[in-house]
C-alpha cells in the first residue's frame, strides 16, 4: 500500500476533472485523465496489463456513459479487480442499484468535498488491496495442499514400481522364482495403477471444474437400461491397494425405467464411491448397494460398515482434497474422488447426500438422477417411445 497508486479519472466537465486530478496529485497519487467512456478505455488499452489502482468515473457523459464504460471495464480479464467509484449529479437508488450490480463500489454524489473524494479513494484501496491479501493467502495454502498431497500420494506408488522393477532385475541372475517374479509384477501392476488413478481422477476433476465435462455429458448422454452393467464396471475397476477382502452385494430393482445419463461418467461417479467404501471398510467387511426408482429419479445407495463421518464433515467431504483428520488417520487417496461424485451429480441434473451415526458406524451415499433431464426435456420425445417399447 506504499506504492505510488493510479488513479483514472473519467469526467467530461472540464473544470471538475482537473479539480479532481489537482485533489488526487496532491496526495502523491498518479492521475491519468479521460473526457468520457470511450477515451478511458483508449487510456486503458495503451498499457492493457496494467491497469490502473482504481477508475474514478462519472455516469453522464457524451458518447459512452459511466454504465457502459464500467460494463466494457468487466469484459476485460485484466480489468476485474480494478475499483471503480461512480460520481453521478443525482443520487437516484435506481442508479445506485445498476451500478452495485455491475460491481461499482461507491457513489459520490456532486458536489462532493474533497476529504470525502479522497476518503472513498483510500477506503476501496484498502478493502481491494485486503481481499487480494486474502485470494493469495487461499492460492497458497491450496498450492501447499497440492504439493503435500503430491509428496505423499505420487510418492507411495512410484516407490512400488521403482522397488518391484529393481527386484526383478535379480531374474537375469536366476536369483528369482517363477513365484517371485509373479509377485514383484503385481506389485509394479499395483503401483502403476494407483499413479494412473491419480492422473486419472486429476483430469476428470480438472474437467468438471472448467465446464468441459458438462459439454461432454450433453454429447454423450444417451437412455440407459443397464445400470446392473454400470455397476459391475464400477466394481471391476476400483482400486484395493491392501487387497482387503470386502463383499460388494448389488441389489438392483427389476422395475427400473430408462434414465438419461452419460454411462462413461456415472460409472466413474460409482466407482469412485465403491472405492471410498471399500477404502473405509475392514478387512472382511461388506459394501451394500442399491439400485431404484423414486418418483421420477433414480436412486444409488452404497451402504459400508466401516469407520463412520463426523456430521461437522458432511459438506466438507465433497470438497476437493479434502480428507477427514489427514494427519491423524493418514488415508491414501488424494481427496477428489467425492469432489468428482459431486460434480458428476451436479451436472447430471441430480443430487448427493450422506448419512452416519458418526465415527465407527458406517456411511451410506446416495445419489440421485432424473430419469430425464432437467435443461431440456422436449429433446427426448424419442425417449418415451424406446421406453414405451421396452416395457412391451
């Protein structure tokens, strides 16, 4: 906050906009000037990645008003967070309204002092200046969580594969069974497929976030009958590092109608939450899970018996790399596999939800789906003829 700061002053009154610039200079800031909107974004646009500190604008001007100046400002990326303080001759709410919904901060009504000019310059410094302090604070911490969950989780199965792999090097030598070598693959097999998971999981994640894999789900969703056959290549395909020996029982309703969805995706959505349940469970336990239909949605339960959430943690858990107790319990996964069932709901027009008598009771997920979706239901007239002909 030291640093000299710029001030863009936007005033099509003459006498106004070099009394404002003359207020502003006094006190050590740098002033740049405009007669309207469009000469301000001519001012902008000379040195487009840096910006000024904050834009001091008013509303009624010739060729480009204060409104339409503030709305080309937002457009620009590198604009976002500059403040902007409107001075307008009326102070009408409905004014007041428009501007706080295109992101101006204050208001200073004409004629103004100048102790309150300068006030209002200082304070929306300030209050930007704090909520950058904390943003980076956030980008930190979230880059922290990264890197350690990187250490930890890339580091446990690339030590498998690089161990395994050396240990079989002893083969040449015939210093190894045929047992052995069985046993050192699976474990390079093991070790590659947790890496893979993890890439894997990152990616999918990484989609959901930018709005990708909600484009996709709308090219790839299609009527499904198959959810047993879902199921089974959710179950197939989960991980089980400690080769626990957990039961997994399907109950599957015989009068399930045809849903909508993206196979690919709800199949990692289950897949994802039959690891968690298999991770959670011990060795010789049993998953339960449910297929149904409830009114017009689709109902996935996966019931484990295992250690149980804190009902504090019931939204937490649906957050990316978010573990319960990290430190304490030290689990494997990096954290986004039920930030991946939500996302994957979410865009599926559906929702999630978890029950548990807390620790050491075990947890039940479902989700739930509509048997057609949401956004645009009269695209699917062909829909309730294939199911019309499916019941036949």
């Amino acid at each position: 906050m030291d640093e000299q700061k710029t001030v863009l002053v936007v005033e099509d009154e003459v006498h106004l906009l070099y009394g404002i610039r003359d207020i502003l200079e006094y006190e050590q800031y740098h002033v740049l000037t405009a007669g309207n909107g469009m000469e301000g974004l001519e001012v902008l646009k000379r040195d487009l990645e840096n910006p000024p500190d904050i834009i001091v604008s008013d509303i009624m001007m010739p060729h480009m008003d204060g409104f339409t100046f503030l709305e080309e400002v937002r457009k620009i990326d590198e604009w976002v967070r500059v403040p902007f303080i409107f001075l307008t001759a009326k102070d009408q709410q409905a004014d007041r309204f428009k501007g706080g919904d295109l992101g101006a901060d204050v208001y200073l009504t004409k004629p103004f002092a100048a102790e309150e000019l300068l006030h209002s310059v200082k304070a929306s410094l300030k209050r930007h200046h704090n909520i950058r302090r904390v943003q980076e604070k956030e980008v930190t911490s979230l880059k922290k969580e990264i890197l350690k969950l990187f250490n930890h989780e890339f580091r446990t199965p690339m030590s498998l594969v690089i161990g395994y792999a050396d240990m079989l090097k002893g083969f040449q030598d015939n210093m190894l069974s045929e047992e052995d070598v069985m046993e050192f693959l699976k474990g390079v097999s093991s070790g590659a497929n947790r890496l893979r998971r993890l890439v894997e999981n990152f990616i999918q994640l990484l989609e959901i976030k930018e709005g990708d894999a909600a484009e996709i789900y709308r090219a790839r969703r299609r009527p499904v009958a198959e959810a047993e056959a879902i199921l089974r290549d959710a179950k197939r395909s989960i991980t089980n590092p400690d080769d626990k020996d957990v039961t997994i029982n399907l109950d599957i309703a015989s009068d399930l109608p045809l849903f909508v969805a993206d196979v690919q995706l709800l199949t990692i959505c289950l897949r994802e939450l039959l690891d968690n349940a298999v991770k959670f469970s011990e060795d010789g336990g049993k998953v339960d899970v449910s297929v149904a239909k409830d009114g017009e949605e689709i109902v996935f339960k996966v019931r484990d018996y295992g250690r149980g959430i804190p009902k504090a943690d019931f939204e937490n858990i649906w957050d990316e790399l978010y573990q319960i107790n990290r430190e304490h319990y030290e689990d494997q996964g990096s954290g986004c596999g039920l930030a991946i069932v939500d996302g994957a709901v979410k865009i599926h027009g559906g929702s999630r939800n978890v029950e548990s008598e807390g620790i050491g009771n075990g947890s039940t997920f479902t989700i739930r789906i509509p048997v057609t979706p949401p956004d645009n239901p009269d695209s699917y007239e062909a829909f309730d003829g294939i199911a019309s002909m499916m019941s036949q």
